[in-house]
C-alpha cells in the first residue's frame, strides 16, 4: 500500500500534480468544525464511510485542532507497547493482537495514521481484504490531505499538521528516512525542518507548519 501512495505523491514534486488544489483555509475550516456539519463528517469518518472526498478529509482532519479536546503533544500510552510488540515478534506477530492494540489506540486518538495503516495491514495478513481497503482509504485520504497542504520546499510552502506524528508518518508514506530536525521560529511561523538521508528523488529537507499546536494560523 506504501508503494502505492509512494508514486501518487512523489508525481507531486516532480509534476506539481496538487497544483490545482486550493490551499488549506484554516479560518474557513475552523468555522465550519463548529458546525453540525462537522460533527457529521467526523461521523461517517469514525464509521469508515469510503464515500468521503478528499475535501471532506481536509475538513474532517485540520478541524479537529479547533475542537476543545485537541491536543497535539498527548499519545496513547498503548502506542510503545504495540511498537515495542511488532518490533520484536518479527515473523510470528498475532495480527488479532494487533488489532486490539490499534482499536484502543484510535478509540482514543482517530486520526493517529500509522495505527490507521497498521490496521489496514493487519486485516489483510488476517484474509480480510475488505477491511483492509476502507483502513488504507482511511490512511492514503489523510496523508494526500496534509500533501493537499502545501510541497514542503520552504516555510511559505510547509505541509501543514496537526500532530508531531504526522510529520513522521508523511516521511514514511514518502519513503524518506529521518535524520535530523530542528525547530524554525520566524516573521512567516513555526516550522519544523525534518532532514532527510539522500534518496532517489533529491528530497533533502522538508518544512512542516506547526501553528496549529499554538493556536496561531491566520
């Protein structure tokens, strides 16, 4: 599924194929997540609706940092153990675990996208390729709304996120290794700058906009 994804967003730098998305309207966006409207799209986002549009996703994932109980620095205490589990279980992982770890997780904390793909993986190493398909969707819908956000070259152009996390998991998805970050406070935002090691695509550095953890965007 990685693979996938992988060639659907690097067509992005190198064909500026999002060229034609609107950018991210965080004004916009906070007005309608205190609406009804909302509440129905994360609805059917919590009920693994397929139908929702990539539009839908940009509402549905950067209006949750206008909700009361955003916080963007907490974790499911479960997220280290169910780490901690795959790393060492290598070929004999009980994918059933696995499941329970994720559920708890995102009961909690919906939008965590690397235990939304580790779900998708696990219902298809259990056979069930239906389930599969709606976490992957889930997972390939959140990760191009954060690249509906921006390219990443440069503090006017960092991908926006509503999560550390996130930054991570656009790396994986992209199939960049970390190497470095470091914090970039100036007149345009705060950034962080994630360093990257050499690969084929001549990626070496992405910026991420992180106003959203303080509250400021406009």
């Amino acid at each position: 599924m990685r693979k996938i994804l992988i060639f659907q967003i690097l067509a992005f730098f190198t064909l500026n194929s999002y060229g034609q998305i609107n950018p991210v309207d965080l004004n916009e966006i906070k007005s309608v997540s205190k609406t009804v409207t909302y509440k129905i799209l994360l609805d059917r986002f919590l009920t693994n609706d397929t139908t929702l549009s990539l539009d839908d996703y940009r509402i549905i994932y950067y209006g949750q940092a206008f909700q009361d109980n955003y916080k963007p620095y907490e974790s499911h205490d479960s997220i280290r153990a169910l780490n901690f589990y795959l790393n060492n279980s290598k070929d004999t992982v009980d994918f059933k675990k696995v499941l329970n770890y994720t559920k708890q997780i995102l009961n909690d904390f919906p939008f965590n996208i690397e235990q939304i793909y580790v779900t998708g993986v696990a219902y298809d190493k259990l056979g069930k390729k239906e389930l599969s398909e709606i976490w992957f969707y889930k997972y390939e819908k959140l990760i191009l709304a954060i690249m509906s956000s921006g390219d990443g070259k440069s503090e006017k152009s960092a991908f926006i996120v509503t999560k550390v996390a996130d930054e991570y998991s656009l790396l994986n998805a992209l199939g960049l290794n970390f190497e470095g970050q470091s914090l970039v406070s100036n007149n345009i935002g705060n950034f962080d700058l994630m360093s990257v090691s050499q690969n084929d695509y001549g990626i070496d550095k992405l910026f991420f906009n992180i106003d959203l953890f303080f509250g400021k965007w406009e």
